[in-house]
C-alpha cells in the first residue's frame, strides 16, 4: 500500500511531467475507477478532457491536479482528485509505447504521450470535485493536514488528539486530526515514542500525542529522503521506476524478531481489520 512518502513522491512526478500539459483525450477503460463520480464515466470524461494541468497538489493520500481557467468548463468542478488504494500508479507512455490490462483510466496529452492510471487491485479511484474556498477539494476536506504540509500545526494536532479518549491509533487512522499517517507508520511512530497502540489519547496528554506525532513525521521523512528502491513490482512511480521506497521499519512486519531497542519480540496483534505490531517491553498494556 503506498504510504504518504510514496504519494507525496508520485506528486512531485506528476507536477514534473504534467503541469501546464492539456489533457486532449479521457478515456475511462474500467468503469470501477470512476465509481464514486457522479454520471459515471462519461461524466469524467467529458468534464476533463481539453482542460489544462496547472498544479499537482496531495493532502494525506488524496492527490489531486487543479486546471487552468476554461470558458469551456464554466461551473465544471475544477479539482481532479486520486486516491492510489491499494496499488494505484501513474505511468507516463511515449507515443509508441503500449498500455495493458491494469490501464483504468488514460489521458492523451498535448505532448503526445498519455498518462495511464494503472491499478491492478483496483480499490484507487479519480474523481471531479468542486475546490471549496480554502483551495482543498470537497471530497478531500473531511481530513486534517497532514505533517509534510508546510501549514501543519504540531501543537495544535497534539491539543486535538489529546481531546479524545479514543485509543491514539485509531485516531491516528482516522485521519480527522492528522492525515496520512497509515498502519505502517502508525506502528513505527507508537513504538519510537514508547506507547502502546490502544492508549486512550487523552491519557497521553497533548505531550504524549505530540511525542506520537512527531515520531511519525519523522519516520515518514526518513522514508521520504531515502525513497526510490522498490520491493512490490505492483507500485510504479509516474516516470514508470519503481516507487516503493525500501523501508527500514523497526516493527512492521517483523513480528517474532527481536526488538531494535531492548531485544523483546516483536509481537502482532489482530486491530481492527488490520494489524498492530509492537513490543511488548517498550510499549506495556496500559492498567485500567
Ligand atoms: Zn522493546
């Protein structure tokens, strides 16, 4: 599953290789990609072809690209938003490259190559909504900042989790507060700051979601700055390199062996539908 360092890295991509590119021709090859917009995929055909890219923005794990004012699409929705899922991608073709089965959705552009959305699990989507004023899509304005945001509010986030006594990961990945942060990181960021999973936030105190917090930033930039090698061949960057970045994670996925910190194992326990991984020695059951 891409995580915030890979999105935020297919953003930088896109905005490379599409900003100011006209989109000529939408073509929807599998309608499952356009299911949550309204009129379906000729709707989204029609609304984005002959627009013009003129930025590539992300909030969490939402991107989305704005356009160009068009006397065209007058009172059109100005924001295209994608969600990656599972194992959504952006690959930019040459002209006489190939596309093949994954293609969901692919544009022609006024270069001559076409950007394809490649998605082999399908659980990714694009969709047109409406920027509402504070320049975030609607569909993506039920989320909070998320820490790479230059106008992300360590303090205040820590204030907002701390008002809950929902436990800190489930409110991590609830993404109201803060977004971006997924299971992988959630486990990292909890078990650098010592903390165990089902916390109730507000037992943390704005501290203790603060250290949670900036642990998980820093996690993610690490990632960020080291990112680029790939172990899933089904996540492929815009410019079609691999984009899974090789993570060196100190408790994802590695139940069983023996903590970087105090030589404890590892363990992993069922969360919700997911998984939490932590060390039993640095991050105790709270008493009740
Ligand atoms: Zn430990």
């Amino acid at each position: 599953v891409p995580e915030l360092p890979e999105v935020e890295t297919v953003r930088r991509g896109l905005a490379d290789a599409v900003t100011g590119r006209r989109l000529v021709v939408t073509r929807v090859e599998h309608p499952r990609a356009t299911r949550r917009q309204p009129g379906g995929p000729a709707a989204f055909e029609q609304l984005t072809t002959g627009r013009t890219i003129a930025s590539v923005r992300r909030r969490g794990k939402y991107l989305w690209w704005t356009f160009a004012d068009d006397p065209d699409h007058a009172g059109s929705p100005d924001a295209l938003v994608a969600h990656l899922g599972m194992s959504g991608q952006f690959r930019l073709v040459e002209p006489d490259g190939g596309t093949d089965d994954h293609v969901r959705v692919q544009w022609l552009l006024d270069d001559g190559r076409t950007l394809v959305f490649r998605d082999q699990r399908t659980f990714g989507w694009v969709l047109m909504s409406d920027l509402g004023d504070s320049g975030v899509p609607e569909s993506v304005a039920h989320i909070g900042r998320d820490p790479f945001d230059p106008a992300f509010d360590p303090a205040r986030t820590a204030a907002l989790l701390a008002g809950s006594r929902a436990g800190i990961k489930r409110l991590l990945l609830a993404q109201r507060h803060v977004s971006g942060i997924g299971n992988i990181y959630a486990d990292e960021a909890l078990w650098r700051a010592g903390v165990h999973p089902d916390t109730p936030a507000d037992r943390l105190a704005p501290e203790g979601c603060g250290a949670v917090v900036a642990a998980a930033t820093a996690v993610m930039r690490q990632a960020l700055a080291s990112g680029g090698t790939s172990f899933d061949p089904l996540y492929v960057s815009v410019n079609g390199e691999s984009g899974w970045f090789e993570r060196s994670l100190d408790v994802y996925g590695r139940a069983g062996q023996p903590c970087r910190r105090c030589g404890a194992l590892i363990v992993r326990e069922r969360f919700t539908n997911r998984s939490s991984h932590r060390c039993p020695v640095c991050q105790p059951a709270q008493r009740p």
